[in-house]
C-alpha cells in the first residue's frame, strides 16, 4: 500500500506524524503504522543524509571550535539591549535544533545546549549558497555549529544572525512533538538519552544528583574523612539484610557476589588505623523492584573512630541541613505538595515513634509497647524485639513525613550494632526517615569480636530456616575484630532516596540515569533498526 494513502500528501514526516494524531514516532500504538511511518521517515532522513555529504559536508562532523557555550551567552549578554549589542559581538556556537520556522528566504531555528537553548537567524543573501542549501536540509534533532554576531529581534529575542554554517551529526528519527515532550514513561526509563533532550526538567533533577553527592563528598573531606574503595565482587555478602546477585571467576574458580554493602570493608579499614573513611558506592541487591528499589543503586557508607551513634546522629543533621542548601538553595523543599524542613528534624525512641504515629483505633500507651506481652499479642512474630519492629513498619513508618530520626533498634534486626549497656535486648542504632521512608541507617559498631560471632551464628539459624537475607558467617571480618577496632560509628545514607525528596521525584526511577527495567523484546524501535540498516 502506498505510503501515501496512509499519510497523505503532506510536507514532513512530523506532518504526517500529526496526521496519525501521533506525538512522536516512538508513541505509535498500532504496530503496522509505526513500521510504515518508521520506513518512511529512516528513508526521507537517509536521503537528506546523501545530500548533505553531496553538499560537502561529513553528516557525522569533526571537532567544531565554539567560542561560547550557549549558557555563556545567556548570562553574559542576555539582558544586554538592542543598543549594546550594535557592537558587534561574534560567537561560534554549536547544539541540537529543537525548532525552524521558515519563511521564504529565511527562518528561525533554536538550538539546545545543556538544557538552555538560543535562537538563531539564517538569512539567504547572509550566508554562501551551499550553508543555505544545508539550512534548507536541517531536519528538528540535527546537531549544527553556527557562526555569526549577536542582535535582537524585533519581538526582542536575543539571537544568532547566522554567517556560516557547520554541520555536526545526522538525526534518523524524529523527536517527540514539541508541545507534549515524552511522555510514555516506559520510553522515558528505556530511552534516557530522548528523554533528556525533550523534558528539560529531567536535566535538573541529575544536576542536583551531581550537586547532592559534591556536598556530601566535600562536608565529609572538610571533617577529615578519606574517601576510599572496596571491593564490588566479595567471597562473603554482608553488611546488610539482602538477597545478593551471584557470578563465577572462571580462572579461580570460586563463585563471588557482587556487593550488598561495603560495611564490613570499611570497617576493616578502621582496625587498621584508617580512622575516619567514606565511600560513595555501588550497591547490588537480588530483590523487587518498586517505586523505592531498584536492584543497583547508590549509597554514601561513613565510618568515625572514637564516636557512637549520637555522635553520628549530630553529624547527620549537620550533612542533610547543608546538603538541602547545597542542592536547592534551602533547607525546606516541597515534596508532593508538602514541605519538608531539613534545618528542622525530630527524634524518637523506635517505642515513642509507635506510639507517636500510630493511626487507628486501639492508640497504645509507652507502657503497652515496652510490654513484650503485649507485643507478642499484637503481632505473629516469634520475639518482642521482632513484634516491636512489625508494629512500627506497619503502623508509624509511612507517616514519618516530616524528618525525623528513629532510634534504639531491637537486638533481632541489627546484627551488627552495639548493644545498649543499659537495655541489652536493644541496641545503639538509628534510622532516618522523610517523606515516609528510610533515607539512612546508622548505628554505634559492634566490635566485640565474640559477640559478633554469636549474633553471626544466630543468623546462621535463620539461614537454615529458610531466610534468604540474613547474614553469612565472615570469619576474616571477626578476625580482623579480633585485632581491635576502636569505638566507632558508622552510617549508609542513599543517595537515590535523598535524591527523590530533594527533587520532588515519585519513583526511584526518576532519579537514576538507567534504572534497571524488562528487556524491550524484538518487537520494538532497536529490532526495526537493525532490520532497516540491513537494506
């Protein structure tokens, strides 16, 4: 069937894209218009392509020496008048065409570099016949260097007026629609790279990322902290409650994990005099995925010699105070229409947070909660400590909005936390909590090498049992314990978490660059491509 048929006669594939009612390319519901535009349009761009070369110019361009990036040129000269620029100022600029609107014997094109984006203003009897030959074969997405002098328009629009043009890299498929952007957020994830040249906001949130991991990095080295490097493939899993990915090292023979937390790393380091270090790590967790989880993802792990866990709970209202600022410009932030206030964060016992904000009939009094009677009443775990910790993750978590610090965690949950000296049956450990979830876990070390083992062999059990998060026995680890590690505490912050509340993100997918997702199968834009290439 004739493409024309289906399209109709009209000016562009982005024409006929509307026609479909169709944003974009890559929304295209009905599988058998999709090939049929997808067809269409690799072939009108590989043609445009042959004439591009046939012009002289290499569709896939060399190096282009640009005087300004674009956002130089807004700050420097974007509220400079018509008047002061009649001096003239020349720049050479390059970046992505985002628009063109022609208009006989010119037209306005604007280009997007790092999130910002700057008219330009090619003019037929402004520049040679063949940069005018070129402009006339620019499809929306190709990447182009311009040469030329700075002036206003007479709408006042700060803009290029082009005298030579360079051609830089060939677009084959067509952006999404410039009103809508991407919107499908299955394609958003897949696709990062089109979703960060159609939703400027996508920028921002991954350069706060990059501001959220500097102000923690330089507070931590201003403290006196190493940064430091740990294993990613570990003989033993450890350091957290979490189901590891398993691979093989052919040439050893020996099966490894890749790491659930660098804990026990870390603290390695510490026994050996390395007295206060931090790593900003990868992470990898064989588990569900969820707006909140993604099997790989980051962390910030600390660790402090000759402290406990106050010392680090005074140590992290100092580094998410300033790190608020570091990233928005304040402590308070909006999240999903609330505000949250950094410079402001509340603490409670894990005892008083449940009956803080326990929701429902049936409020309990301190007393009932500190009653293991009670608890066990309360709840189908085998212990109070474990009852204690169900009752909180049921009924006080998820309103933890405001921040706030949970402290003195049940021995059960925290194999490798001090125990209190006054109340042996919990221990020195502390959670962070905002907008409903855990954003930091922290807590003074167990560094008593026969304790350890106890609580290690009591995870053993659990193993046997069936658990397939619970710790493994590491016996280098005790023996380095058996060394002597000082009094130390130590604390994992998550970076993605952190990062979604201080960008108002829903999803952890948000936040991460390339979130982990299902494989896209042959049916989709990548297996047409290689077919299309392949003619």
């Amino acid at each position: 069937m004739p493409l024309t048929y289906l399209f109709g006669k009209l000016a562009s594939p982005e024409d006929r894209a509307q026609r479909l009612k169709c944003p974009s390319l890559y929304n295209v519901d009905s599988r058998s218009l999709r090939l049929a535009l997808e067809d269409d349009l690799w072939r009108q761009r590989h043609e445009r392509l042959t004439q591009i070369r046939a012009l002289g110019f290499d569709p896939y361009g060399q190096a282009f020496d640009f005087s300004h990036t674009i956002s130089q040129i807004l700050e420097q000269y974007g509220k400079k008048t018509a008047e002061e620029l009649a001096e003239r100022v020349e720049v050479r600029v390059a970046g992505r065409i985002l628009t063109v609107r022609r208009m006989g014997k010119a037209g306005f094109l604007h280009l997007q570099q790092n999130g910002e984006k700057l008219q330009i203003y090619v003019r037929k009897d402004a520049v040679s016949d063949t940069a005018y030959k070129l402009y006339e074969l620019l499809d929306l997405g190709d990447i182009i260097g311009v040469t030329g002098y700075l002036f206003r328009t007479k709408t006042g629009e700060l803009s290029i007026h082009v005298e030579d043009l360079t051609f830089l890299s060939k677009i084959l498929l067509v952006l999404p629609e410039k009103w809508h952007g991407l919107e499908d957020v299955e394609i958003r994830y897949r696709q990062r790279y089109l979703d960060l040249i159609s939703n400027p906001d996508v920028r921002k949130v991954f350069v706060t990322r990059a501001k959220i991991i500097s102000s923690l990095r330089k507070q931590l080295d201003a403290h006196g902290f190493l940064e430091v490097e740990t294993p990613m493939m570990q003989p033993l899993y450890g350091g957290a409650a979490a189901r590891p990915f398993k691979t093989h090292h052919n040439t050893l023979d020996i099966d490894l994990y890749l790491r659930i937390a660098p804990e026990l790393y870390l603290k390695r380091l510490v026994v050996g005099g390395l007295e206060r270090v931090y790593e900003i790590n990868r992470n990898f967790r064989n588990e569900g995925i969820s707006v909140r989880h993604n099997p790989e993802f980051t962390m910030l792990e600390f660790y402090q010699a000759y402290t406990d866990y106050r010392g680090m709970i005074k140590l992290s209202k100092e580094l998410l105070e300033q790190v608020a600022i570091d990233a928005t410009g304040s402590t308070k932030i909006t999240y999903q229409g609330r505000i949250i206030d950094f410079a402001n964060i509340r603490q409670f016992s894990m005892r008083e947070a449940l009956v803080e904000f326990w929701q429902g009939p049936d409020k309990p009094s301190l007393d009932n909660v500190k009653d293991p009677a009670w608890l066990l009443r309360h709840s189908h775990e085998s212990s109070p400590g474990l009852a204690l910790v169900h009752l909180f993750e049921r009924h006080a978590e998820e309103h933890l909005f405001d921040p706030a610090i949970i402290y003195d965690f049940p021995v059960e949950v925290s194999p490798l936390s001090k125990n209190k000296p006054d109340e042996p049956a919990f221990t020195e450990r502390f959670e962070i909590y905002a907008a409903g979830f855990e954003i930091a876990n922290a807590f003074t070390e167990l560094n008593d090498p026969q304790e350890q083992r106890r609580r290690f062999e009591q995870q053993l059990t659990r193993i046997e049992g069936g658990d397939e998060e619970a710790h493994m026995m590491d016996e280098d680890y005790l023996r380095a314990l058996s060394c002597g590690m000082p009094p130390a505490g130590g604390e994992g912050i998550g970076i993605d978490r952190l990062t979604m509340i201080l960008t108002d993100s829903k999803s952890i997918r948000d936040v991460i660059l390339f979130p982990l997702l299902r494989p896209e199968g042959e049916i989709g834009i990548a297996a047409r491509l290689r077919e299309l290439d392949s003619q």
